[in-house]
C-alpha cells in the first residue's frame, strides 16, 4: 500500500482566506465571477506546465445504486463534445508534444495535462469545453462500460488484497459512502443508464464547484487572462450540497473472513478516526499521524522492528491513516504472518503494540524521527510541478485551505507524548474496531484478468 502517512505529513497547509484573490511570490488565488476557483504557482525552473481541473465529486458523493459513476464519468469525458470527435482530446494534447490523464478518488475527480507553456491556452479552451459542452452517446458508452468492467476485474475482483480491502470498507463504515468502491459495485456498472451519466455530469460539472489548478513557468496574470477567456464564458449554476453523510456509531467490534488462492493469510484492523476536515479538535488528527508513523512509518518504525525483527511473527507490518478525505477516516494496522504463526497471534501481537501505545507516552528520539521524515516529505513534494499540483488540488477539493508548506512542520512540533497516548487511548478501542482476515483457501492461483486497454492512457 502507499506510504499515505509521510506523504500525508507533507500536504497539511493553513490558508488565510480562500475567499479572496491572495498573492505571495509563488502562489496566487482568485476566483471567476461564475465560481471557478484559481491556483496558479510559479516554477520557472522548466519551460512547461502542469494544468488540472478538480471537480467536487468522487465516491463518497455517490448513491448506493450509483457507485463508482464518477470514475464512469471520467472515462466518458475522453469520448468527445459537440466541438471535438471521440478521442480526440488526448491525440492533441500529444501533437503539441504533451501528455494527459485523469483520476478519481472518493473526494474528488481530477483532470490533468502537461505541455509547453505556450500551449497552455489551448489546453484550457480544451478543458472548458468539456467542462461545458460534454455529448454523451450510447455508442461510445455502451464499449466504455465494458473496458470498466474489464478494470474493475483487473485491479480488484482477481486480486485477493483489493478484495480484502474493499470489504474491509463495507464492513467498517454501515452509513457513510466511505463504504463505496471508487471503481465501483460490478452490479452498479452494469446498470447505469446513459441518462445517469447525464444527470451527474450535468449536476457535478459546473465552474462553481470546480477548482483549477496551474503550476509551472507561467504567470498569475498570463493564466487569469486564459482562464477567463475560457472557462469564464461559461455560465455559472448553483450546485446542490451532497446528502448528510454521518457514519452511525458503532457498537461492538465487527469481523470478516475472506478465503481465496494466496499462499499465506493477511490481516487488516482499523479503527474508526477523524480526518482533518471532519475532526473536531484538529490536533488529534496531528496526533494520529504521528503516531501512524512511530507504528508503521518505515524500517526502524515499532511493528517492524517488533513483530518482523525482534518476535518473527510477522514478514511484514505496518500501518496507514488517511485523513485528508472529507468525511471520517480508519486508523489501520496490517500484518502478514511468518509461516507457523497464526492469524490469532498476529492479531494479539499487533494489539499489544496499540495497549503499549495506550499506557507509554513514546519516546522524544521517536517523535524527533517521525518529524525529520515528515521535513524531508515536505523538500520531496515539491521536486515535480505535477506533484506541487495535485497537493493544491486536493487539498481544496476536500474542503482545505490551501497555503506555503512552512506551517505544517510547526503543527507537528506542537504534538505532545501525551497527546499521542491520549489519542491512542480515544480512538484505538476494540468495540470501535473492524477486523478483515484473508485465509488460503487451498485452491490453485487463478488466471488474472488482463489488463484493459485505457486507449493509449494509463490508468
């Protein structure tokens, strides 16, 4: 799985008034008269750019009978408008010697392009316009459906810890569409109708609830003057707020068990946790991150060095906590055994590590580590103008100022021994905990599903 803790440690920013157009040598903010919001940083370290559209939108805005329709609307969005065939969106965006792409999350769905920084103006007419003028056709949909369904075996259903993951999901949250795949239910795909389509691209796809985002060798003004060319002509139109979506508490540790063809078992436990827009008292969320880290953040973190070096239980152990979405998250442990070692005593043995957590503030050498791993996430993520892109758009995509990367290192800093026991000790309880478990069924491996043909993107 991703590293989501360091990285996560890297994105956490403090802005001080997104409302306002707001400038500093690097980072300017505005927004369009029909509500499209407007980032652009300065990097004039290489003659390119880096242009996104976010849209509010992803997973967790989803209907249960609509799951995963956000990321069919992203593969529709390459098959044409009223001005541009099938398609034909990327073939250009490679004739002017750039590339493109785009993906979707549970918050968010995301659209992207690299070139020149003198093609920059035809790559945002060529957004605004599928921002505005998308034509969805049953000729084109019914073929893409298919290539879904094909994703959805590839990247889950024909690998046992997707799968494991995913039900780990439905089984921790009851209420709240965290429990919804990205990708989404292969019931769901085969089911949506063209008029679906229509009616969330028509209700998600609109200025006032997108964000774009510029990074690169171009100016505040330079794209203001585009953006305004382009996606300021299109009309502005409300957007409707997402359904209440609160996850019902929980009363009692829930289990699952998956059985397939793996050679040994895996072991997921999660428990429920704030994210940093959902919390209450932000610094808690502070507080688990370090903490994630301490458990699980690299080699010398407590799981490895207990479980693999020192007891052998386990081949591999970490942790991940993923707080940047905009509704509750999972603090989550995971453990492979060692051959002779049950999944009974790995869970124990994991469990210890929280109990110790609970009743021993960590060390001061432990949070020195975890804060010099976060300085140098920090450093990294701003290597690529790509990278510095989609740390903007996530960020206010979720509900999150965006700002410099000086404040977060300080938010670390302020976090306490005590404050890491008190969290452990709040969040970490077993009737607030869900347990996913992957046994050997004993059957051979089956064939994997190919992978589908994203036409010529990758996915």
């Amino acid at each position: 799985m991703p590293n989501w803790k360091t990285w996560g440690l890297s994105l956490l920013l403090i802005l001080t008034n997104p409302a306002l157009a707001t400038e500093s040598p690097t980072l300017f903010e505005t927004q369009l008269d029909n509500g499209l919001q407007v980032i652009v940083k300065s990097d004039h370290r290489s003659p390119i750019v880096v242009h996104q559209a976010w849209y509010r939108v992803g997973a967790n805005y989803e209907p249960t009978h609509l799951t995963g329709i956000s990321h069919m609307l992203e593969h529709m969005m390459f098959k044409g408008t009223e001005n541009m065939a099938p398609g034909e969106f990327s073939r250009e965006v490679s004739r002017l010697g750039g590339r493109d792409n785009a993906f979707t999350s549970a918050n968010y769905t995301a659209y992207f392009q690299i070139v020149g920084r003198e093609h920059l103006a035809r790559v945002m007419e060529m957004e605004a316009d599928r921002m505005a003028n998308l034509k969805l056709t049953d000729a084109e949909f019914q073929p893409e459906r298919n290539v879904v369904i094909q994703e959805r075996l590839w990247a889950v259903d024909d690998r046992p810890s997707a799968r494991l993951f995913e039900q780990f999901k439905a089984t921790a949250f009851l209420s709240s569409p965290e429990r919804n795949p990205i990708i989404g239910w292969m019931d769901d795909i085969k089911n949506y109708t063209l008029e679906d389509l229509q009616a969330w691209y028509d209700r998600w796809y609109s200025p006032s609830n997108a964000t774009l985002v510029v990074v690169g060798d171009i100016t505040p003004d330079e794209v203001l003057t585009y953006a305004k060319q382009t996606y300021g002509q299109i009309p502005a139109r409300d957007i409707a707020p997402p359904r209440s979506a609160v996850e019902i508490p929980q009363q009692g540790q829930r289990r699952i068990i998956l059985k397939d063809a793996v050679p040994v078992p895996s072991l997921l436990i999660g428990f429920h946790a704030p994210s940093l827009v959902s919390a209450e008292d932000p610094a808690d969320v502070y507080a688990l991150a370090v903490l994630s880290s301490i458990l699980g953040g690299n080699d010398s973190s407590r799981l490895t060095q207990a479980l693999v070096r020192d007891q052998q239980l386990a081949s591999s152990a970490g942790s991940f906590y993923r707080f940047l979405g905009r509704l509750g998250s999972q603090f989550a442990l995971s453990a492979q055994p060692n051959p002779g070692v049950s999944v009974a005593q790995l869970e124990e043995a994991l469990l210890a590590q929280i109990t110790r957590l609970q009743n021993e503030p960590v060390t001061q050498a432990e949070l020195n580590r975890v804060l010099a791993q976060a300085e140098a996430a920090h450093v990294f993520s701003q290597d690529s103008i790509q990278s510095q892109a989609n740390m903007l758009g996530m960020l206010v995509s979720v509900g999150l100022p965006s700002s410099t990367f000086d404040d977060y290192v300080d938010n670390l800093r302020q976090v306490t021994p005590e404050q890491i026991q008190q969290v452990a000790n709040r969040y970490l309880q077993l009737d607030q905990s869900t347990v996913a478990i992957l046994e050997p069924s004993g059957q051979t491996n089956r064939r994997p599903a190919a992978r589908p043909d994203f036409g010529g993107r990758s996915h």
